[in-house]
C-alpha cells in the first residue's frame, strides 16, 4: 500500500523533474537499453567489464554506457550491480521469446549484430502484436532478474521498503524489509519507462505493455506458508511470496499475445485534467463493442505483417527455409508456416541426444541417437 | 466470609472494575495492531553457487564482499561440463541478512530467533528420466558466524551437521517447468546472537545418497525472524502485566491467608494459576539481549505449556467445585482421572517439544520430522496429546452439563429455601455463571480471531490511513486477554470481607468447628457462609 503511494509520489516527481520532450521521434527510443543484452559476449568489447561489474564497481563501460539514457545511467549507478542483472534479464528475455515462437512464422529473430532498440530487427517500429510482446517480455524479465538479483544479494540497494515504521522511522531491525519483487517492480517501472514519454499513442501502448509484463511477474507470485508456533504448530504462521519461474510467465504472456486488444490510434489517451500522469490513461478497444484492455492485456494498433516473404523494410527474413510440421494443422504446418508456397522434403539421419539422465552433480548424460527423420523445409 | 468479592461487589464497581479491564484489552490490542510491526520478517535468499576447488572442508564460502566464491551460473548447462563439476566442487552459499538500501544489514539481538526453510527448484525436461515423487537428500550443513567488527572473510563455525531429508515431488504438467517440491526445514536457531550468519550447503554423493536428484537450477533458503519491533512491544507488555499479575496475587493471597480457615481447593487453584501466568509473563527475553540463550524457543514453549495446563485444571475444577451434588470431594485427588488427562496430554506435548527443539540445542539443523521413525514418534506423541485434549473437553462439558442440570433443579427449589440458604445457592450460581460467561468470552475470542487471521491473509484495511497489523494485534491481544481474565479472577473471586468482620466477632470458633465438620447432605463448598446455613438449619 504504502508502496504504490512512493511510487506515485516517484511518478510525480519523476514528470515534474524530467524535461517534457517532443513526441513521436523515434517510435521505439524507449527500447535502446535491449541493447544491453548483447554485453558479456565473447566477441564483444562490453564484455570483460560487465561480468566483472561487481557490486562495489560502480563504473560503467562505455558500450553499455552508449546503450542507456541518462536516466536509465543514474539509475545503473545508484544501484551498484544492477547491470548484471537487466542485462542477464534480457538475455532471458531473448531465449524465452525464442522459445514461446519457434513454431511461428516469426520466431523472434535476433542478430548479433543488431544494437540496442534495433536488437529485434525493425519490426518493432510497427505497433503490432510481436512489438507488444517483446516489450511486454522485456520489461517482465527485468523484473523478474531483478527481484533474484536482490534475493541473491547482488545488488546491495534493493530497497528495503518498511512495510511498518518504527518508533525511530524506518528501520530495519523494527519490522523487517518488504518482499524482492517490490523492488523488482518499481525499478523496472523506472528503469525500462524511462525513455517512454510523450502523448503519442505509441508510448502509451509501450508504456502499458511494458506494465503488463510486471503486472505478469507480480501475479504469478505464489504463496508459501511455515508454522513455527508453540511446539511447531500453527498459532503463529509466516507466509511468503515465491518469485514465479520466468517460463511460466513468458507463457502467460504468448497466452495474451494471442488475445492482444486492438486498440484505438486515435486515442488520445489521457483523461482530462490529468494531463502530466504518465501512466494515467485508458486505451480504447478498436473495437467498440470489446472491452477496454486489462492490466494484464497486451495493446497494439497496427496488423502484423504476414512475416511470409523477405522484407527489409521491417527487417523480416520470410519463412523460406523453416522448418515445418506436415501433420499441424496449426501455426508451425507446413501450410500456414510456408505461406502456400509449398515445401521440400527430404529424409535426413539425424544425430540427436537422447534418454538423457542428470547425475548430481552436474553431469547430463544423454545417449546419442541417430534416426532418421523426415524434414520439411518451407520454399 | 460470604462467598467471593463478585457477589458482594455493587454493580456500579463491578462495571467500572470491567471497563478498566477492557479498556487494558482494547489497549493492547491496539498497540500490537498499531504500534507493533508484523510479528515476524521474512527473507528469501537465493543460493550463490560457488566453485570449490580446494575440497578443503574447512574453508568457508562467503558471498560478499566480493572473492569468497568463484561463481557458477548454471549447474547442468555447457559451463559446467566445460568446468567438470562434480558434487564435490558445488557449495550453495547463503549469506544472511541480504543488503538493503545500500547497507549491510546485520541481525538484531530483538530479532529473537531464525529459522531456515530450504527450497529446491528441480527442472522437469520432458526426455530426461523422470524424479522419484519421494526423493532422499542428503545435505552437508555448515552454519558460520560472524561480528560487526570481525574482519569480513573471518566466519566462525556455529554448527555442522549432515542431515537427511526427504523431498516431495510431483512433476509439472508442461516441459521445462520446475517440479513442485516439498519445502525442507532446515534449521532452527534459538537465538540470534550474532550479527551475521552463513551457511555453506553441499549435497554430496556418497554411495547413492543425492543420486536421485534431478537437474537443480536453484537452491532458495527462506530465513524467517521475529521483528525487532514486535519482541519490544511484546516485552513491554510483559514487563507490565508482569507486576500487575504478582501484586495482585499477592493482595488476593493475603486475604485468603487472613480468614481463619484453610484456603480452599479452588482458592489454590487460582494462586496456582497466577503463578503460571506469573512465569509465562516474566519478560526473560531482556537476558537474551546480553546471552546467548538458545534454549528460549524451548523455555516459551514450557511456559506456555505449563499454563495452559494450569487453566484447564482450573476450570475442571472450578466447575467440580460448583456441582453442588452431595459428593464430597477431597482436594484435588477428587479429580484425578480428569486431571489425569490434562495431565497426560501436556506430558507427551512435553516429551515432542524435547525431542524437537531439545535436541535442537545441541543441532541447529536436527527435525524430527525428517526420518521416518522419528516422524511416527512425533505423530503418536501428537495423536497422544490430542486424544488427552479430547477427553478433557468430554469430561469438561459434562460437568458443566451437571452443573447447569443442578442449577435448573436449585432454581426450582430456591423460592422454597430459607433465605441464608438460597443466597449461598444464587451466590454459587452467580459465581459460576460469571465465569462461564468470561471463559467462553475469551475462549470465542481467541477462537475468532484465530480464524480470522487464517482466512484473512495480509493485512486489514478499516480505513485508508490506519493500517492495522492484524496478527500481532491478534497476538497482544489474547496474551493480553488471558492475563487480563486471571486479573479478573484473582480480584473477584478472592474472598470477599464485606461481612467477616461482624463474624469474626463472635463467631468464630463455633464456624471454624462446622466448617471442618460439614454434614454429608451438604455441598462441598467450603464457606463460611455454608457453616452459617448449617447453624440456621440446626436452630
């Protein structure tokens, strides 16, 4: 409770100290720091620093520099360590999307030499479906690695956010610290809105996207109960949150994606007379006779492309080449996948791990299969 | 004497005796739902893994500052087959408490105690072998400790242990997800001397043991500690009721010792009974700010047990007391096979708590629960202690069956009665009823709020700005209740002298010989308002 009041107040604070920049210059500027994603790889410059940007390190590579706002740079400086933890964030962020849409049309492509907001090709200057989720993703994974990384104690300025204060204020040895993901959450808000500001109804799908990968975080929480009266039995009873498992909630979010509202491009959006909130709007179904999109719903206002042919424009490969399933009568069959192109098929001995066992610790030991395995190819 | 102070107290000072009671009730339960934080804080702590390439098992690994461990990132991933990790290179390192805003937090002597929860993620890949559903684990526990003050790699051994444990599995519906799996409890620590602790956990493979563990990702350690906040408001109520409850047993025990005659069975009963309440209210906690007192879980657990103990038999015997049958009751030999279970009941939740939290004292990361036979142990003591508590709840309502039976046939015949008669009978029925209607007051209180608590989880809301912390306030206020029950007690049912002293005058040999002398036709109360009934009877 008395955290949603700090971060109002934040919001607040954060619109009256920030200058109010133009709209509608750069549609995904807000997305530069994905950028940061591709630090720590071995044949990149960022690399060396950002595995060894230790708690006690403050200074910041200038790659990873070059990728954040000044804002988003205050904030990777007051919150020694953080670094590490939205940049592994967005790397599972990247593996989960590649997951949730390998048997798509577009199956979330990435290139390693693509930069900053440009990390998912151009599709994301297009408000459609993919964009949303991606944002949606992004923002629920900094969330989610956050929250671990506080429970890790890897950032030491998680905040500790007193949920009663004491006689001497807030404290510590009085009432005990809130839970991770509140932390989690509102760094996130700070953090990945940070470059999202204007009227444009591009920032407001942003911006309710990317609140609806946190709201997806934060309700997946599960509770967890202890004992521990007289004797052990139940007279006095703790309860926890559990941080969900980042599969569970990229799931969710491919569920919302599917039904994603289609809302209004001329929303403008802010209701009157509260014309500086940030997050204070209501988007409007296209649709009239739908419901106005939930908190947990994903927004976007323009059609996805087909994602069939090649496109350099928004930067889509085409589907020439998938692979696909003959027998699906869904999105990965051959059918749908290779756009009525048609496909080849050749018999190929595949070389596969398999009946892989785990011995603790930390040995997987698979079998080696070969089989021979039918292979559709799209055209 | 003529029965107790509740039956000669006028109805104004009885209402204004109540209300300053109440008042002390609604005070502490607003100061536990006001003032006092949430009884206890809870920190999920997520495993650092560290890379042991030494084997040297005395070494520690700490997690911050930085250089006390060589991180590993993923445990069944392309890093550890390149780093050949075996179970021997792996320790799980918890550094307690994580840092917040910036600082190095350090736990509080306030904080009381610590207890340990570990939990597994196991993931579930649809092609690897499936888990057992019941799989053994054993853990290599070392828990360290260290001082503000203490140069920072420098952890002192607090406690070491192997210990088995049996996790519960169930594997999940959809492939990569994680297994649902039992919580393990690891340890608890009855006091929380130190400033920092560590715990360094390795599962080693030794024949088969850990053998059947399945991909692990993560190791969660939930550290749960009373707050500071809650053990000042909670002391400072016992450092209150603590003198309170002393002075007035020691005015109530003063006027039982000025009658002339022995003090009674029930009158016993409630000394006793402000005794325990005396030893469960005396704030020894004070001490475990300067000691180390880990056997304080062990010590409140007996307090409590010992009272509660104390309140059943008295209302066992308060209700005998005012059967008003023509059985004659000695002491509490009377009462023997009643008390017997109270008895027996208290003794096996006894001998559990021992083996639980005794053994706890010399092993932090010992449970009962953690093997089979201890598991049946503990249930049968448990079972035990329940059947006890069952009967005495039978024996307890039929008394008070009896007594509302004899009541109702008293009632009948009251008009009929001479008028000394009649007021000892309406004086014991008073008396009796009185307590009823607070017992079962209390006893439905803290049945409600109990309930309330469990169903409400969180905390309620009355208003936007008040923020009431309900289970400490649930806390306060029952502890305050029951203490503020046995004040009632102990000031309205002590003797009343409103009418001894006219009595003492003249008449005080010839009661004392009647009273030790009562006719078998009548009650076993032993007042001397019975002997005045007897003398008009034989007149």
């Amino acid at each position: 409770m008395s955290s949603t009041r700090t971060t109002v107040v934040f919001i607040v604070v954060l619109m009256m100290v920030l200058p109010y920049l133009g709209t509608a210059k750069g549609r995904g500027r807000g997305s530069k720091w994905w950028g940061i994603a591709r630090a720590g790889e071995p044949n990149n410059l960022v690399s060396n620093s950002i595995k060894e940007n230790s708690i006690t390190n403050s200074y910041l590579d200038p790659d990873v520099h070059a990728t954040l706002r000044r804002k988003q740079r205050r904030l990777v400086r007051d919150h020694p360590g953080v670094v590490v933890a939205v940049a592994k964030g967005a790397k599972q962020a990247i593996s989960e999307c590649k997951h949730q849409f390998k048997n798509r049309r577009w199956n979330c492509p990435t290139k390693d030499f693509h930069r900053g907001r440009n990390l998912f090709g151009k599709i994301v200057d297009r408000a459609c479906r993919e964009t949303a989720f991606i944002y949606a993703l992004m923002s629920a994974a900094v969330t989610h690695s956050v929250s671990r990384a506080c429970s890790e104690g890897a950032i030491e300025s998680c905040t500790c956010d007193y949920s009663q204060r004491g006689p001497s204020g807030a404290d510590w040895e009085w009432g005990g610290c809130s839970d991770n993901i509140q932390f989690g959450v509102k760094f996130s808000r700070e953090f990945v809105d940070a470059g999202e500001k204007g009227r444009d109804i591009r920032y407001m799908m942003n911006l309710h996207n990317n609140e609806a990968g946190r709201v997806h975080v934060s309700t997946e929480m599960r509770q967890e109960c202890k004992c521990h009266g007289m004797s052990g039995s139940c007279t006095v009873r703790t309860c926890w949150m559990r941080l969900p498992f980042f599969r569970v909630v990229g799931d969710n979010l491919k569920d919302r994606f599917d039904g994603a509202s289609r809302v209004l491009i001329s929303n403008t959006g802010r209701t009157p007379g509260n014309g500086r909130k940030k997050y204070n709007y209501q988007l409007k179904p296209y649709n009239p006779e739908h419901k106005a999109p939930s908190k947990k719903d994903l927004v976007y206002y323009e059609n996805s492309p087909n994602f069939c042919e090649k496109n350099l424009k928004l930067g889509i490969a085409g589907t020439q080449g998938r692979v696909c399933n003959e027998t699906s009568i869904g999105v990965d069959g051959c059918d749908l996948m290779c756009c009525g192109r048609g496909y080849k098929t050749e018999v190929k001995e595949v070389v596969e791990r398999c009946a892989c066992t785990f011995h603790w610790c930390c040995e997987v030991k698979c079998k080696v299969c070969r089989t021979k395995k039918t292979i559709h190819t799209c055209l | 004497m003529a029965g107790a102070v509740v039956e000669n107290l006028s109805n104004r000072k009885l209402i204004v005796l109540i209300s300053f009671l109440l008042i002390c009730l609604l005070v502490c339960f607003l100061l536990g739902g006001l003032v006092a934080p949430a009884p206890s804080n809870v920190q999920s702590v997520l495993a650092t893994k560290c890379y042991d390439n030494s084997q040297n098992k005395s070494k520690f690994f700490y997690v911050r500052p930085n250089g006390g461990c060589d991180k590993i990132d993923d445990l069944h991933g392309p890093e550890a087959e390149e780093r050949h990790i075996t179970d021997k290179n792996v320790v799980f390192a918890f550094q307690l408490p994580i840092p917040r805003g910036g600082i190095e937090l350090d736990y509080s002597r306030w904080m009381q105690n610590l207890i340990g929860i570990l939990q597994i993620d196991v993931t579930f890949f649809k092609e690897w072998e499936l888990m057992e559903p019941r799989v053994p684990v054993t853990i290599d526990a070392r828990l360290g400790y260290r001082n503000k003050g203490d140069p920072e790699d420098e952890w002192k051994e607090y406690a070491t242990s192997t210990e088995s444990r049996t996790m519960d599995c169930s594997p999940p519906e959809r492939d990569g997800y994680l297994y649902n799996c039992s919580l393990l409890p690891l340890f608890e620590l009855g006091a929380l001397h130190h400033d920092y602790y560590l715990l360094n956990l390795r599962f080693p493979v030794i024949y088969e043991n850990n053998r059947g563990l399945g991909p692990v990702s993560d190791l969660w350690l939930v550290v749960i500690n009373q707050n500071g906040g809650f053990t000042k408001v909670w002391l400072s109520l016992k450092t209150i009721f603590f003198p309170m409850v002393v002075g007035v047993m020691i005015w109530f025990w003063r006027r039982v010792q000025l009658l002339a005659r022995q003090p009674t069975l029930l009158e016993s009963m409630l000394l006793a009974l402000g005794v325990a309440l005396s030893t469960l209210n005396l704030p020894l906690e004070y001490l475990t700010l300067s000691f180390e007192m880990p056997f304080m879980l062990l010590l409140g657990d007996m307090k409590q047990g010992i009272f509660y103990s104390m309140l059943l038999s008295f209302w066992l015997v308060f209700a005998g007391e005012h059967l008003m049958d023509d059985n004659e009751r000695k002491g509490l030999r009377g009462y023997w096979k009643q008390l017997s279970c109270v008895g027996v009941g208290c003794l096996s939740m006894f001998i559990f708590d021992m083996c639980e939290r005794g053994i706890q004292l010399r092993n932090p990361f010992y449970s009962i629960w953690a093997n089979e036979i201890g598991t049946q142990i503990a249930l049968s003591f448990v079972i035990i202690a329940g059947i006890a508590a069952g009967v005495y709840f039978l024996f307890l309502s039929y008394i008070i069956y009896r007594v509302f039976r004899n009541i109702s046939a008293k009632r009948q015949a009251l008009p009929a009665m001479a008028s000394a008669r009649r007021h000892f009978y309406e004086g014991v029925i008073y008396r009796f009823k009185f307590l009823m209607l607070a017992t079962l007051l209390c006893a439905a209180m803290t049945v409600v709020g109990f309930i309330l608590g469990q169903v409400s989880e969180g905390k309620w809301k009355w208003d936007e700005d008040i923020n009431l912390e309900y289970t400490s306030a649930f806390f306060t206020g029952v502890y305050g209740m029951w203490n503020v029950y046995i004040l009632a007690l102990l000031c309205l049912y002590s003797p009343s002298h409103k009418r001894w002293p006219s009595e003492s005058a003249g008449q005080d040999e010839t009661n004392e010989e009647i009273e030790f002398t009562p006719l078998p036709t009548e009650p076993s109360e032993l007042s001397s308002l019975t002997a005045m009934i007897k003398k008009t009877a034989t007149d």
